[in-house]
C-alpha cells in the first residue's frame, strides 16, 4: 500500500506543476491548486514555492492595474469584454474600429472569424450555454427563428431609423421589435452578356426576341435546374403575376396560416417558367451549372445576386457586360427576394448595454459602413453611403422593386417543398399545378405542426 | 507474509522504481492533469454527465497504469477510454435526446426560458419612446439619470434596483425649465455628472436599474446614453410556488406545461397556427375562444425551454402520416441500398481476385495496382467527379451517348436512374476493398479440398459454389457486416452524389428518392424542413442504431453457422 500512495503522490506532484503551469494567468485555479498542494504532501513544498511565487506575480499586476484605473469604480476591476462574431466579409471592417472603441469606452472588443454558414446554428447552441458572442453578423431570414428560440435581444434604432433604407429594417423586424443593425441589401438581378446581346431589355418578350436575333444557345441561365432546388432564385417567376407564399399585411406581418402558392397567380407565374424551360429559354442549370455557363460566355443573361460580383469582375472572360435588372413579365416589374445584412443582439450577452453603444455608434456610422460596402459589393442598407459603380447601382435598383423575403420562423419549411417541386416542374416530371399544390400542402402540414 | 510472496514484492518494487516506472508516472501525470483542467471546465458549464464520465476515465486510467495489480487492463484501458467518450456516451445522449422536445422553439433551459418572459415587456402605444440619458452619481455611490428629449419634460431622479418597489424618487435640486440640453449641469445636489470611461464603469449597474418616473411608468437603460420609456411596466409574473405565468396585459393565468405556459380562455382570432405543437397538444376552440393555448402560439419571441417529454418523438414518428410515410420509404431503399452495395461490390471484387487468382496471367501485379487505385483517391473526390461525369446535360457520359447516337440518360434527375447512378458510384468505390479481403481470403483457402472436389467430379462452377464460397464467406463474413453497415449510414455518398434526390413531391417532409435514413435525419436536424428538430432526429438515428445492433447480431449468428461447416 505504502508503493500506491507513493505513487500517488508522485503523480498528483505533475499533476500540480502542470497545472501551475498551465493556468499562470488565472489566479483564481492558482489559489486552489496550492491549497490541495500544502495540505497533500510535504514532498509539494517546493512545488507550492513557485505557485505562491507566481501569484505575488499576478497581485503586483493587479495593484498596477488598479492603481492606473484608480478613478474607476470596482465594477472595472474585472475586465469587461465584448466578444463579436463575424463573417470573412465583414469581419475586417470590425477589426477596424475595435481599437477605437476600447480606446473610447476601455472596453476590450475580441472580434472572431466564423464562417456565415456557421453562424447561425452555432449561437443556437453556444449562447444558451453561455459562450456565445455579444454581438454576431448574421442574415435577417434568421430573425423569426433566433428570436422564437430567445436567442436574440431587441435592438432600439428609433434614433437613427432614418438613415436605413427602410426595406432592410423591414427584414429585421419581427413581432414589432427591430432586432439587428443592417449594413446590406441584396436580391437577384441579371448579369448580360454585352458581347452576345447589346440591348437591355425591358420586359420578358424583348429579351428573347434580342436572344432570338443573337441566335444564343443559352438565353437565359436560372438556379434551381438540373440536380439542385432552389426557391430563392425561382421567386421572381413566383412572384411574376401576383403569386406568394404568405399572405403579407402591413400591420401584422406575414400571416403563415394562410399559404399561397398554389393560388391560380403562381401556378401561372410557374406555368410561365415551365414553358420557359420547355422552350429552351431557360436550360436545366443548378447554381454551378448556371455560373460556368455565364463565366464562360456561353449564356446571354445570368439571374443571381451581388454576392457574385467580386467573382465576377475577377473571374469571367466575358469582356463587355453590366447589370440590369430582372425584366417586367407582364406590366408590373419583377419581384424578386429582397434580403438583408445585419448585425444581431445576443440575448445572452451580459453587457447588452456596451454592445448596443458599440452598435449604434460605432458600426452605424458612415466610416464603418463605408467600409463594409467597400469589402463587400452588397448594397449598403445605410443611405449615406454611395453605391459603388454601375453594377451595384442597378442591384439597388432591383431591390427597389422588390418584395421583402419573410424571416418568419416558418420559412424555414418553405424552401425545402418548394425549391423541390419548381426542380420537377423545371425538369418536366410534374405539371405546375400538382407540383404547387403539392408544395402548398407541405408547408400547411408543417407550419401547422 | 510468507517468505515467496514478500520476494515476489521486492522484485515488483525494483521493477516499480526503475526508468520505465518514472516514465509512466510522468505521462498519467501529464493526463490527470488534463483531466482536472477538462473536470474543472465541465463542472463550470455544469455538465454533470460529462463529468461524471470524465472522473470514472481519470480512476481507471490511474488504476490501469499504478497499480501493480492491474497489470492485465493496461492494453485494455486506452480502448475503453475512447470507447466510453465516443461511442457510450454518444449513444447514451442521443437516446436521452430522443426523449426530449430539443427543437426550434424549445431550446433553452427552463430556467433561461422564464427569465426571458420575466424581461418581456407589455407593448403599448406610447411605451418604447427612447430619451437621452445622462448618468449622475453622488459621495455615497448613488446613482441618478436625467432623461431628456420626446415630448416629455426633462426629468432627474434616483435608481431603483430592477426587483424593489416602484418609488419615483426625484432629484430637488434639478431644475426642468433651467435645463438645456447642450449644456447640462455638472452637479446637482452632490450628484456629479460621469461621461465617458465613467459611464462605461458603471455599464454592469446600469443594466439593473431602472429610473421611476412618475407611480406608472418608468424608464429602462438602453445604451450608455439613452434610455426607453416604459409604460406599463412587465407583461409576466411568475408564481413559482403554483409555478403559473400571470400576463398582465391581458390578465389571464396561464399554468406550466410540457415544454412552455397553456394559457385558456384566449380568443381563437389571438391564436397563431404555428408548428411545435407536441403530438399530444391540442388547442380546443369553442365558440370563439380557445383553451390550452401555449404562449408561442401568441406570441412567437415568448420562447419554451427543453425538457424530458416521453415517448413522444418515437410516437410521432410511427403514428404520425406526414412523417411516416416518407420515413417507411427511405428504411425501404435503405435497406436495398445497404444489402445492394455489399452485394455488388463484393460479388465484382471476388469475380477480379479469382481471374487474377490464375497464376497463367501474365501482368497479375499490374492489374492487382490499378484496381486499388479508385480505393487510393479520397472518395469525396471520386464522388464529385462523378457527379460531373453523370450531369444530364453537361456531363461527359451524355455527351458520350449522344456523340454515337444512342439516346442520353437524365442519371441524376429521376428517381430509378438516380438509384442505379448511386449503385454504379458505390460499386466503383467498394469494389478494390472486397478485392483485397478476397484475394487474401482465397489464398488461405486450402489447394487440396479443391483438388478433391474436381478429382470428385465437380465441375468449376459447383466447385466454386460448393467449395469456394462457403469457405471464403467464413473468414469475410465479419467484413461483410461491417460493410454493411457502413454503407447504410454511408451518408458522404448521398449528400455529394445525389443529396437524397431527386426530390419527392406530395410528402409533407423533404425527401428525395435517394435519401437514406442518416441523410433523412440530417435534413431534419438541420433545418432544411421547419427548423431543428434535434428530439425527433435523435429518435430516427435511435431507430438506425437498433436496426444496425439487430442486423449485426443475426448475422454473426449466420457467421457461426458457417464455422460450424468449416469445422466439420
């Protein structure tokens, strides 16, 4: 038995050493590890020598501390930090301004990288638990989600309103509360290919009769083709003669109860896209598909969002092109998606007070949102900030006229059944009607429970 | 102590003092105290169950390695370890998972969940107006705000904390008609005006108190400098000893239920047809007014929490139309796809290791070389670069129909080309592996039974069939079992091949043609239908484990069956 303790002892002497060593900077394990040590074993004396040694270490940095910051009061004593989530576009333009903002308020700012398909699930998790970030980037269709799951706060912009375009406020606000601070605009416009048609249409009609004279093989390339579902990029044709998907009323939101789409308007707006497809108009392209054919100067007009752009000015060997945006289909213009950027409130943060000061002085503020707009070709939702070149103008002018996306929770069982069923209308296994009808039922059972 | 034993200790305690005995002490040191860095983190966070698995690691590691007695568990303990961490207590999770309502909605503690409500505000006309804020504070540490701006009139006074009694407390010094805003007073009464730095020091004060302005309303810190008015005040009061929620915006008492608050008596035109709703939850309406209304179904921000529920998912998932249905039919082609793969790739890796099994063949190492070949490339690789090849319009094996003129194939785009597409591409990955095993398994198999089996008449075929493969299936048999149940789970192929589609229309649930039960479940679990439904998915991916322990169990029963053949 005497060889066990032995051993014990020996073993719980590492154990302490590497502790000491591990946690110099945190007094607190510091102050436990050399209890256990003094009352363990005599043999840990020398070990307890060097711990003491390195907490008069951290008391004498304490004093400095406190001595430098003797005006302030004992709440400062521990240090108040705010931890911020960012997405790689974003995610500079903050680290701009940290250093003025501890420099102002003394409160440090740790600014992470998480990638934005990330972000949303892991605050999710993260901040119930307690690590989450005070502040994080995010997409304003998460709105309806993250606030029934209680993870984000109310974000008061009252003051400033005025100076968000008031589309990108609409996308955040869920139930009456405003809960992000938007920096960006985005819905889908088309990409031409100057080389192959010159003219920019107007309406539908014009722009396959200027495909037709150009004898191009690919006219129009769409998402949503071939092996990929995708009901974002198809809503335009959704929207085309007055179909939706929830029943929006100024006052109260979006009702989810009462479903839309298999309404006589979109089962025409998708009878449209069918015949498009049928007719070789639009070809059976997914996101992939649909970008190589353009990039490649294969294709006439290209229907997708902002977010290309920086690939494209870099990437395509289409030498002459612009951006128009999508042509009326009848005589109202197109409606696409509408979506916004922002930056959300977490309801875990425990200086919610320094957060919200962080988000309407320093991110809404022209310098700031200068900067993101020049790191991220989106359109700024922040109305004093010009938008840069011809392209992102006429992104901007596409959002004019387009619907707001809803951020409801129920959204989430949207894209699923409907990306699915306009995929088999586009690839001809299903005919309009039953396919949206179809959709419409799923969402119903869904959003019901 | 007799004479041998005490000799036998002493050889033990030299063993025990040499190099090999500090070495090993050092390195179980090095892990405990890790261990007490992770225990000290869980205990933080409070997960107990984690733990608790981590403190019985740490006893059996230092148990293994220390004590003389333990000898035997040294090889043994490193398995075990890693065998609790990953594979218990997963399990062990997920079923307890399966048991909760984990979903969109209910994702907090229930704790966490009702401080939420506590905070919700009762929402009125006026309430929300947002006022400048200055902060004040006196000798003894007392803090006081001034608001300004809106159409009220300037206003200063004392803080209360968030939990005392309302009392408006003005200051009587401060001066509203004196007031102006560009120019506000340094101090009043003692109370001196804090800026900057200052205020940020105060930041964590600042969130818990609240400025009465006059017996019914009051203002809330917003920022660091302003604050929002409040009428009205708090919209719930909990009652923890009834455990009921009061709302006193509209006066109704709702009690605490499975997962969130039921309130009765709510009109049905307030009530939100909203999923979440657990199997067993109805909302009654009779002539216009409803009973058994959770609060989400009013308002959705007014968030659950998780808690144990039961069986619920499991029934859900069996009784349920909307779930069952598409769920019936991916166990189906599940089951075809995982007995199918083995089947294929094992019956086109035998047939190559008995050619090259031929000692005539000339160039035996240089055809064994090419077939490991697609076993070498990373399958997510092969896997998109068939999914390339087999693109219905763009893809090179189309191109290929079409330049000799035979009619293209949409591989991908319906659902019977796109199962035999999944076939073809898991064939091509698996058959080098059944390759290998064959190979070595034919080597074993004794010449001269073979010998005996022809000099008996038996043709090659009858002797494959009698001979052969009853003795090959002895020793693969385990490794076939394996296979199978890798590829049942095998959900890599499906989310880069086909990502379960092409889709299947006129189900409630999104799924695809191809989808298998791990690629069902992820959809499920991960949002792509109505948000995450983490207790459900567990429940599928319980389902999956028993299927798969099931399916193992009988089979190496069939095994031992077969060994009973070799022995006789």
């Amino acid at each position: 038995m005497k060889l066990m303790q032995k051993r014990l002892a020996l073993a719980l002497l590492t154990v302490l050493a590497l502790l000491a060593a591990a946690c110099g900077s945190d007094t607190a394990t510091d102050e436990t590890a050399a209890d256990d040590a003094t009352t363990t074993t005599e043999a840990a004396a020398e070990e307890t020598t060097t711990t003491e040694a390195m907490e008069e270490e951290d008391d004498a940095m304490e004093e400095e501390d406190d001595s430098s910051m003797e005006e302030e009061d004992d709440a400062m004593a521990e240090t108040t930090s705010l931890t911020i989530w960012a997405d790689e576009n974003r995610v500079e333009s903050i680290q701009a301004i940290a250093p003025a903002f501890t420099e102002a308020t003394g409160v440090e700012v740790v600014v992470d990288l998480v990638p934005f398909g990330d972000i949303r699930e892991q605050v999710v998790t993260a901040g119930p638990a307690g690590e989450g970030p005070d502040i994080f980037a995010g997409a304003h269709d998460w709105t309806g989600e993250l606030a029934a799951n209680g993870v984000i706060a109310p974000i008061d912009v009252s003051s400033i309103s005025d100076s968000f375009l008031q589309v990108s406020l609409n996308g955040f606000n869920f139930e009456g509360d405003n809960y992000a601070v938007p920096n960006a605009v985005e819905s889908v416009a088309m990409y031409q290919n100057l080389d192959l048609v010159s003219e920019t249409p107007s309406t539908w009609d014009e722009m396959i009769a200027a495909c037709e004279a150009a004898a191009v093989e690919n006219c129009v390339v769409v998402p949503g083709g071939g092996d990929g579902g995708d009901a974002y990029h198809n809503y335009p044709f959704v929207s085309a003669f007055g179909g939706y998907i929830f029943e929006f009323d100024e006052s109260t939101g979006f009702d989810a109860s009462v479903v839309g789409l298999d309404n006589a308007e979109t089962v025409q707006g998708v009878q449209f896209l069918a015949d498009q497809t049928t007719a070789g108009i639009i070809p059976s392209t997914n996101y992939d598909g649909a970008k190589n054919l353009w990039l490649e100067g294969n294709a006439a007009f290209w229907v997708t969002g902002p977010w290309e752009l920086g690939g494209v000015r870099e990437q395509t060997t289409v030498a002459n092109w612009s951006v128009v945006p999508v042509p009326a289909f009848g005589d109202t213009p197109a409606q696409p998606f509408v979506g916004a950027q922002g930056f959300f409130l977490s309801a875990f943060s425990e200086n919610a007070l320094i957060a919200q000061s962080f988000l309407q002085d320093f991110i809404a503020t022209d310098e700031t949102m200068t900067a993101f707009h020049a790191a991220d070709p989106r359109p700024s939702a922040w109305k004093a900030v010009e938008a840069e070149g011809d392209d992102v103008a006429a992104f901007v002018e596409a959002a004019a006229t387009g619907i707001p996306m809803p951020n409801i929770p129920q959204m989430g069982s949207v894209w699923g059944p409907l990306g699915d069923n306009v995929l088999l209308v586009r690839n001809g296994e299903i005919e309009p009607e039953a396919a949206m009808t179809a959709a419409a039922e799923a969402i119903r059972a869904a959003v019901a429970g | 102590m007799t004479e041998t034993t005490r000799d036998h200790s002493t050889t033990r305690f030299a063993r025990y003092t040499g190099r090999a005995f500090w070495l090993r002490t050092a390195i179980v040191g090095v892990i405990d105290a890790f261990l007490v860095l992770g225990a000290v983190q869980f205990a933080q966070n409070r997960s107990w169950a984690v733990l608790a698995m981590l403190l019985l690691a740490g006893l059996l590691i230092n148990w293994a390695y220390l004590s003389p007695r333990a000898q035997a568990s040294r090889w043994l303990t490193p398995g075990l370890v890693l065998m609790m961490f990953f594979v218990v207590y997963p399990v062990l999770y997920t079923t307890y998972v399966s048991f909760t309502n984990f979903q969109t909605g209910n994702l907090l503690s229930r704790e966490q969940a009702i401080e939420r409500l506590e905070e919700a505000e009762i929402k009125t006309g006026e309430s929300g107006e947002l006022l400048d804020m200055l902060v004040y504070r006196d000798g003894d540490d007392q803090l006081a705000l001034l608001v300004h701006g809106g159409d009220a009139e300037p206003f200063m006074g004392v803080v209360r904390d968030a939990d005392a009694e309302a009392a408006p407390s003005p200051v009587p010094g401060f001066d509203p008609s004196a007031f102006d805003p560009e120019a506000p007073p340094e101090s009043v009464d003692g109370f001196e005006l804090l800026s900057g730095l200052a205020v940020t020091g105060q930041a964590s004060r600042l969130e818990d108190v609240i400025l009465d302005l006059s017996p019914s309303s009051s203002a809330e810190v917003e920022t660091l400098s302003s604050a929002r008015l409040v009428i009205g005040g708090l919209r719930f009061i909990y009652d923890a000893d009834n455990d009921t929620l009061f709302d006193q915006q509209t006066g109704r008492t709702c009690d605490a239920g499975e997962g969130t608050f039921f309130c009765d008596g709510v009109p049905e035109d307030e009530v939100q047809r909203v999923a979440r709703l657990s199997a067993d939850t109805t909302i009654v309406c009779t002539a216009g007014m409803c009973d058994g209304v959770p609060l989400f179904a009013l308002d959705q921000t007014l968030a659950g929490w998780r808690e144990v529920v039961g069986p619920d998912n499991y029934v859900d998932l069996l009784t349920n139309e909307r779930i069952r249905g598409p769920f019936g039919r991916v166990l189906l082609w599940n089951v075809i796809f995982g007995f199918g793969s083995v089947l294929l790739t094992f019956a086109l890796g035998l047939g190559l290791a008995l050619t090259l099994k031929n000692e005539d063949m000339k160039y035996r190492s240089v055809y064994r070389s090419i077939y490991i070949i697609p076993y070498a490339v990373p399958g997510f690789l092969s896997i998109l670069v068939w999914r390339g090849l087999l693109n219905n319009e763009f893809g090179q094996i189309n191109r290929m129909f079409d330049g000799i003129g035979l009619p293209t194939v949409d591989w991908l785009g319906s659902g019977n080309t796109a199962m035999i597409s999944v076939f073809l591409v898991n064939t091509w990955l698996g058959f080098p592996y059944m390759f290998l095993i064959c190979s070595g398994a034919l080597t074993s198999i004794p010449e001269e039974l073979i010998e005996a089996a022809r000099v008996d008449g038996a043709g090659p075929w009858k002797v494959f069939r009698m001979v052969t493969l009853p003795l090959l299936l002895v020793s693969t048999a385990p490794l076939l079992i394996g296979s199978f149940a890798f590829n049942f789970n095998n959900f890599l192929l499906i989310f880069l091949l086909t990502n379960g589609g092409p889709p299947l229309s006129g189900y409630d649930v999104p799924v695809g043609s191809t989808d298998i039960l791990i690629s069902f479940t992820f959809d499920i679990a991960a949002g792509a239908g109505r948000g995450s439904q983490f207790g459900l998915a567990s429940a599928i991916i319980v389902l999956i484990f028993v299927v798969l322990a099931t399916t193992s169990a009988m089979s190496f029963g069939l095994t031992k069956k077969l060994e009973e053949i070799y022995d006789q």
